[in-house]
C-alpha cells in the first residue's frame, strides 16, 4: 500500500517576529535577514524532492516557497496563521495593561481576541483543511508534498495528528525548518493519525530528538 509523506516547513524571518509583534492574519513579508537566512540553510542543506507545494496565502509563505523551491505553491486559506484581530502588529509589552488580552491569556479555548479568532476557531480551520489536502493526495495519488506555513499552523497539526504523541509546544521549530510526516492510508483512514520521522532539512537542526527517533523505531 502507498504512503504519503508531507513536508510542514516554517515561513523565514519577520521584522515582526525580531520585534515580538504579534503576526497572524497581518501580511508581513520576510525580511532581509530572513531572506538570508533561508538562502544559507539552502546551501548547505537539500530540501527533499516534491511532486505538490501547498502555502499560506500569506506572503511569508509564498516567498519562503518560493526562495527554497522556486516555484510558486497551490494556497490554501485554512493555513494562515491564527488572526489576533486587533492586537496584530503589537507585542506583548503594549498589551499587558488590557483587560481583554489578560482575559485571553487565561481563558480557555473559545476566548478570541477583539476581531480575531479563538483557539478553537483556529484548530478546527487548520484542521479541517490539512484533511482535505490529505484526501486530495490520496484521491489523485500524489505522494509527496511540501506544506509552507506557519509555527502555529503546524504545531496545531503535529499536536492532533502526530505519533509520537507530544503537546502543542513540542512542536515549536525554526524559521525555513520543519517536520516530515509519512501517512498510512490504512492507520489515517482508522485512527486519524501519522508518523512524524525525521526534522527538515536534514542537518539544519539534526533528526528527530532519540526520545521520539526510538517510538518511531519501534512503530516500523
């Protein structure tokens, strides 16, 4: 039976992510640093061989596909990162005097920002859309692919889907890295579920740490 393997990897540098602002649905390019960065790790490191590209919509995205694959992505919407509403653009030092913001930090799940989402909004978009590529692969047999996107896009989906099991902030990777994930018609079908094996680019932040390399070891 075919596997599917997908490549999640981290937009570039922003001039909001050296400032700490917070940077969701708000369209911020990548920088000169960030640029520079990616061009870097592409010289030293090979990028795996895809059949598909998939991106946020965002220009991050778009332009990080874009200096490591040189080629332009299918967008997807339900990748963008999850909108702050109205306190895109600011950090976390403007915000710690608003009652709306300390409200959110210590709320729950389905507390949203004024004019952005809540978690749960987030979870469920990106969830429902990383699905519904999954199925397009598997319908046209397409079996590889790269997804370009966001760290919290991809957390969300490590965190749901992932084996081994690891929580939301596990995930956390560098910008121009990610995860490779292979998927079993057969386990996605019946359990939802895929197997994380290895970081990428390969020796841009080394494999997969041992404590998640040996449950992988003993799921072949």
């Amino acid at each position: 039976m075919k596997s599917y393997v997908i490549h999640f990897i981290r937009h570039g540098m922003t001039e909001a992510n050296l400032n700490g602002q917070y940077a969701g649905s708000w369209d911020v390019p990548l920088c000169e640093q960030g640029k520079k960065k990616l061009e870097e790790i592409k010289e030293k490191h090979d990028y795996p061989y895809v059949e598909e590209l998939y991106a946020s919509p965002l220009s991050r995205c778009k332009e990080t596909c874009g200096i490591l694959y040189n080629k332009s992505p299918i967008l997807v919407e339900g990748f963008k990162e999850c909108s702050f509403g109205d306190w895109e653009g600011k950090t976390t030092e403007q915000l710690t005097s608003n009652p709306d913001y300390l409200n959110w930090i210590k709320g729950g799940s389905e507390v949203a920002p004024p004019n952005g989402e809540s978690w749960k909004m987030f979870f469920e978009r990106v969830c429902k859309s990383f699905e519904d590529v999954v199925l397009s692969l598997m319908k046209r047999g397409v079996t590889t692919a790269a997804i370009f996107t966001h760290g919290g896009v991809i957390m969300t989906i490590l965190s749901k889907y992932g084996i081994p099991k690891a929580p939301f902030y596990d995930w956390i990777v560098d910008n121009g890295c990610g995860y490779s994930v292979r998927i079993t018609p057969g386990l996605w079908m019946r359990d939802k579920i895929l197997e994380v094996y290895e970081k990428v680019p390969l020796g841009a932040s080394g494999e997969i740490e041992g404590k998640f390399k040996s449950l992988i070891d003993n799921l072949k």
